[in-house]
C-alpha cells in the first residue's frame, strides 16, 4: 500500500473511501440493471395482455353473434308451433 493508502482525513482513510465508492457505483450498477430489465418486462406483458385483450373482443363479438342468431332461431321456431 502507498502512503496515500494510509493517509487519513477525519479517521477515514482514503482507501475506505474508495472502496465505499466502488461499493456504491457496484450497488447503482445493480439496481438500474434490475430496473431496466423489470421495465422491459412489464412492456412486453402490456404488449401480451394487449393482444389478448383484441382476441378476447373478437371472441365476444363472435358470441354476440352466435347468441342473437340462436334468439332469432328461438323466435322462429316459436312462432312456427
């Protein structure tokens, strides 16, 4: 170790400071990763439920449409005993 390693400011060696430093930069490092990669996750299950939302209004529609058929048909037959 140098004499600058030992050198102290207030009971804090320089060394210390460095390492808390590189801990810190270590630590941001780590949470902004973890922050981008969630964000990216949470678009790509919006951009899924998106998806699944237009499937499932299709299906809805398609069962509206089957539903009045079978109403008509009902009447129909209805009408015709």
């Amino acid at each position: 170790m140098t004499s600058l390693e030992h050198r102290q400011l207030k009971g804090i060696t320089i060394k210390n400071i460095v390492v808390t430093i590189i801990s810190t930069a270590s630590i941001v490092f780590s949470v902004m990763t973890t922050y981008f990669e969630l964000k990216g996750d949470i678009s790509e299950v919006k951009t899924t439920q998106d998806a699944q939302n237009r499937v499932n209004e299709i299906r809805l529609k398609v069962l509206e449409g089957q539903v009045a058929l079978l109403q008509r048909e009902v009447e129909e037959i209805k009408r015709n005993n």
